[in-house]
C-alpha cells in the first residue's frame, strides 16, 4: 500500500509524473484511442467487414477499460509506475469485468428511471420528477466510481462492485474530505474517458493538432485522472 499524499495538490503532481513516466504506455493507449475514434466513425452495417470492424472495435474499447483498472489496482496496490503491458489477456480479463460492472449500474439506472417515469404517470409532477432522476444518476455515479476503488483493495470480483455495505464502510475510512476530492477525482477521469474515445473526432481543428490531441495528450490525461482517482481512494 502505498504512502496516502495529504493533500489533493501533491497527488496532482504525483499523478503527472506517473503519467509522463512511461512512453511506451503513451504510445499503445494513444494507438488504441486514436483506432477507437477513427473506428467508431465509419459504417460497413452488417457486411463481413463492418462484423470484423465492430469486433476489433469491442476488443479495444475492452483492452482500454482493462488498462485503466490496471492502472487503479496497481495504484491501490502501491505501485509507482504505469503498468506494463506485457499480458494482453489479462488486461482484457479486467475489461470485460470493468464492463460489467458498468453494465450492472446502467440497468440499476434504467429500472429505477421506468420507476420515476410510472410515480410521474401516477402523479404528474415534471420537476419531481427532473430532480429524482438528477439524484439517482448522481448516487449511482458515486457508487459506480467507488467500486472501481472497493474492488481494487478487495479481490477485484464483479460481484464485489455491488457490494453497498463494502462501499459504505470504505467511504467511512477515507473520510469527507478524501471521498469529496475522490468524487472530483473520478468526475475528471470519466470526462478524459469519453472525451478521448467517442468525441476527438468531431473536433473542428487542422487534422495535425486532431492527430497530436489524440495520440499523445489523450493518453497522458486519461493515464493521469486514473492515477489522480486511485491515489484519492488509497488507504493509510
């Protein structure tokens, strides 16, 4: 377990450093976000090459969430370097437990909206119910980001992320303050995240600083709001 830095500053500066140590980390991430925001562009429908496209596509887009909880554990687990990316299946392991987790949330989401939806049936109310929808996608994103961390000092299980009596009792060791700074934390790494994957594309600048953003900057941000999150939700 690594040293908890006692301010929210000096774990800034230590997660730039984390992410500007390892080049060869830059460049793989910064390969596979740039194929994710080409990729996702382009569609071939149902022929046998938008089949192989989409494949390829789910395979990154699993290998970057496998990374990023990699990136997590390791930080959780005390380590002060980028993980290596020597074990591909391993990392595309982590992905697909990373996804399902996600998956989880999104349905919890999604039943507990029809709720809201069939009280407003029953009882017409649209800011009763703009702000009840507010609330639970809030909650849920705090519980979201909070597993990520709970199953990083556990065993890394799926089942683990569901785990609210473990959550709670975790947000209780960090205390306010560091679950405050942790929510931040997680806010900025889920930002770069889809930021990075899905939106890079569409920005309107010279296909020069479009290349730059994606490959190089992308991948150091995205490298250091994963440190950030993780040094937030470290134990003493």
């Amino acid at each position: 377990m690594i040293e908890h830095t006692k301010t929210f500053y000096e774990n800034i500066i230590d997660s730039l450093r984390f992410a500007l140590s390892d080049k060869v980390s830059i460049i793989v991430i910064g390969v596979i976000l740039t194929l994710i925001s080409t990729m996702e562009y382009y569609d071939f429908g149902y022929t046998g090459i938008g089949i192989i496209i989409n494949i390829i596509l789910i395979i990154l887009i699993l290998f970057e969430s496998g990374y990023s909880s990699k990136i997590i554990e390791e930080t959780i687990a005390g380590s002060t370097k980028p993980p290596a990316i020597d074990n591909v299946m391993e990392i595309l392991k982590l992905g697909v437990k990373e996804s399902l987790v996600l998956i989880g949330y999104f349905m919890i989401l999604t039943a507990l909206t029809t709720l809201t939806y069939i009280f407003h049936w029953l009882f017409p109310s649209i800011e009763v119910l703009i702000i009840t929808n507010i609330i639970l996608s809030a909650v849920l994103l705090i519980f979201l980001q909070s597993s990520l961390i709970y199953r990083a000092h556990k065993s890394g299980k799926v089942r683990e992320g569901f785990d609210l009596k473990g959550i709670f009792r975790l947000y209780s060791k960090l205390g306010f303050k560091s679950c405050f700074y942790l929510f931040v934390a997680g806010l900025i790494a889920q930002v770069v995240i889809v930021s990075s994957v899905f939106n890079l594309s569409s920005l309107e600048f010279a296909r020069i600083i479009r290349f730059i953003l994606k490959f190089t900057l992308a991948p150091i941000c995205l490298i250091f709001s994963l440190r950030l999150f993780a040094l937030q939700g470290t134990i003493d």
